[in-house]
C-alpha cells in the first residue's frame, strides 16, 4: 500500500514520456526512396522527379500522395502532354492534407473536398485544383477533380506508406481527369513575368522592370530558377520620388536587387537563413540581402530597410514570386539606417551612507552562489537536453515501477 502513490506518481509520468518522445521526433520523408521499393510505380515516381514535384513533396510538413502504378502512367503518357502540363497533372494527385488509410472511412459526412498541390502552388484557375474524397458504399473510397462535374474517376486502392501525419502514400485505380490541369500549359521561358505581376497588384512594380529594359534579365533566368520580390503597387508609389532620382544604370541595379538567380519555396527560406546573392549581384558589387524568419514571418533585411514577404503571387518550379511590403534598399545605393539608442538613465543624487547603512545593506545582501550554479551547469544540472531529459524520465518510471 506504502507504493501506490509511488505508483500514481509513475503512471502520471508515462504521458510526460511519450509527449516528450513525439515532440522531439522528425519524421523528414523521402518520396522517391519511399517508391523506389514499389517497383509497380517506377514511372510515377521517374515523373515525379522529372516535373520537381519531389522536391516539392519532400519540403512538405503534411502530405497526401495519390499514387499511380505503371499501368495508370502509360493511359496518361499516351495523351503527349508537355512536362509542364504533366506536372500540374501529377500535382493534382498530391493532397495539402493527411488521408491515412483509416481516415478515409472516417471522413465527416462521407464526404471532403480538399487542396491539392495544383491549387495549393496558384496554377489552378478558380478552384478547380480541389479533389472530391468520397466514402463509397461497399467500403471503396472514390476521388474526383472539383471541375469534373462531379465523377468520381478513381477508387482506392490500397495503402502504399503512412507516417502520420506527416506523409500517407495510397494507391488509385485511375488518373484524376482534369480539363484546367491538362490544359496546354507554357514553360517557365514562354511565362510573361510582368503580365502575372500586373493582374496580381505589382504593376507598379511591372512597369519600371519594362521601362529599363531589366525584365529580359528576370526572363534570361528563368529557366534555371528564379524567385522575385516584388513590392506592391501602394509601396512603389510611395517610393518614386527617391526612384527619380536614382540614375538610370542605378536604376536597373535596385529592380535586379529584387530578384535570386535561384528557386526559393517560401519553405526553403524559412529553413536557410542567411545572406542571398541578387540578379545585381555583379564582382566587387555585392548587391545581397539577408533572409531571417521569426516563425511564419519572413523577412529580407539590408542595411538600409527591413522588408516583410505578404504573400505569393505564383509558386511554380522554377519560379516563384512573392509581395513585399517595401522596396528592398541595397547599401550600395542608399544610406544605412542608424540605430538610435535609448538614452542613458539620469543620475540619481548621491547619499553619503551612514554606518547603520552600510551594516544594513550587508545584512540584506544575496549570497554569491555563482560557483555553485558553474559547478551544476558543468555537471549537466542546470542544462538538460531532450534526449537526457527523455531517458532520466525513463529511468525514474521504471525504478519507481519496481520499487
């Protein structure tokens, strides 16, 4: 009896372990290596890799891939769809949500309609990027694109890998028809940068790069990655008393200033923190800026200003655009801002201390326990990591356990 709260105390710490254990666990998926065991989907996964939606897959946090075997493939590359084309296909097969083989037959109202990466990177017009998922009677799960009137083109089939809620791999019967998806689509040279920037609020912006002649530099790299940050039409206006004065060569280097000769998902900025080279960047001329996230926020920081990433315009490998909410400042062209300090406290009036003072004072004076606390950090006391603090939990239960 003497043990029971001992053993209150155990059971209590077993959740404390497992929370433990899950929060400092990473499940980083690999989509080709997860296919590669598969080989009855070895052309699905040779596309996946061929369009970059691998890359994409792997960036992502929680995903759904709705896998098609060798069979399926050969129906869809009999059609002769471009590579760009068969990309917004293929990504129209891969959920911004996890569906777990359980999760299927256990969908509110039997029905979802859910994001695909088609939707998800701005390449669907309206919203015919969504996927119907649909709890079928005779336990068959059908799915269907939101702009195929309805049908449902393809059932599950069987799970191929899940790692909740991180990566569920399920295999289809068919191909997802899709007439936006399938429409004729243009390759990253055919794009016209300004065109998309103009119907999405940076025509300000749009117009500068056509008047200088800079925009054939951001159309020269497209090919081989490009991401652009491009300040709204409201923070260009604001701007142009300072752009006027600029020289017209000067000019030119502030609009390639907004621009990486490098594909960036707004992920991959989150993840790589540090200086970045721009399309300006040119020899003794650095022309970079440094990308730091706080969270969710992203932010582009040069000497000289501070600018925030407020949304994307089009995430499409090898391109991506996003809206800041200031003109990037290189130092190159523009003074570096002056961090003002605070000012220094006044001084108080000096007392002369009494003896009653001073006994006073050393009375109420903390011990120095500084030795103490060196001595407890170097015997990992005062610093414990996760994995320690995981096993010394451990420990504790089970000694409790058997006591």
């Amino acid at each position: 009896m003497e043990n029971r709260p001992l053993l209150t105390t155990t059971l209590l710490l077993f959740p404390l372990l497992v929370l433990l254990l899950s929060s400092t666990t990473s499940h980083a998926h690999n989509i080709t290596r997860i296919l590669a065991k598969h080989p009855e989907f070895s052309t699905f996964n040779h596309y996946l890799t061929v369009t970059h939606l691998a890359a994409e897959i792997n960036r992502r946090q929680t995903i759904t891939v709705l896998a098609l075997d060798n069979s399926a493939m050969s129906s869809l590359l009999s059609k002769q769809l471009s590579v760009y084309t068969l990309r917004n296909v293929l990504s129209l097969h891969v959920l911004t949500d996890y569906f777990g083989s359980k999760k299927l037959h256990q969908i509110t109202n039997g029905t979802a309609l859910t994001s695909s990466l088609f939707q998800a990177t701005g390449s669907a017009p309206g919203s015919s990027g969504y996927v119907n998922v649909t709890d079928l009677k005779g336990g068959k799960v059908g799915f269907g694109a939101e702009d195929n009137d309805g049908k449902l083109d393809a059932t599950y089939v069987k799970s191929v890998a899940e790692f909740p809620y991180n990566i569920s791999v399920l295999q289809i019967s068919h191909v997802l028809n899709s007439d936006e998806a399938e429409a004729p689509t243009p390759g990253p040279s055919g794009l016209n940068l300004t065109a998309i920037m103009a119907k999405q609020g940076c025509k300000a912006f749009a117009d500068l790069l056509i008047a200088t002649g800079a925009h054939t530099t951001f159309e020269e790299n497209l090919d081989g990655g490009l991401t652009v940050f491009c300040p709204t039409d409201a923070v260009v206006n604001d701007f142009m008393p300072k752009y006027k004065n600029l020289t017209a060569a000067h000019k030119v280097s502030l609009l390639l200033y907004h621009g990486t000769p490098v594909y960036q998902s707004l992920q991959m900025l989150k993840s790589s923190n540090g200086v970045m080279n721009t399309l300006a960047t040119d020899g003794a001329s650095k022309y970079d800026f440094t990308v730091q996230n706080d969270g969710e926020i992203v932010t582009l920081k040069t000497k000289a200003t501070t600018a925030k990433i407020t949304g994307t315009l089009k995430d499409e490998e090898p391109l991506v655009i996003y809206k800041i909410n200031k003109v990037l400042l290189p130092v190159e062209l523009f003074k570096p801002e002056v961090e003002t300090e605070a000012p220094a406290p006044a001084p108080t009036p000096h007392k002369r201390k009494t003896k009653k003072d001073k006994d006073e004072a050393e009375a109420d004076a903390p011990v120095d326990d500084s030795e103490d606390q060196t001595a407890d950090n170097e015997n990992g006391v005062g610093r414990i990591s996760g994995g320690h603090l995981i096993w010394m939990v451990l420990s504790s239960c089970m000694g409790i356990f058997f006591m």
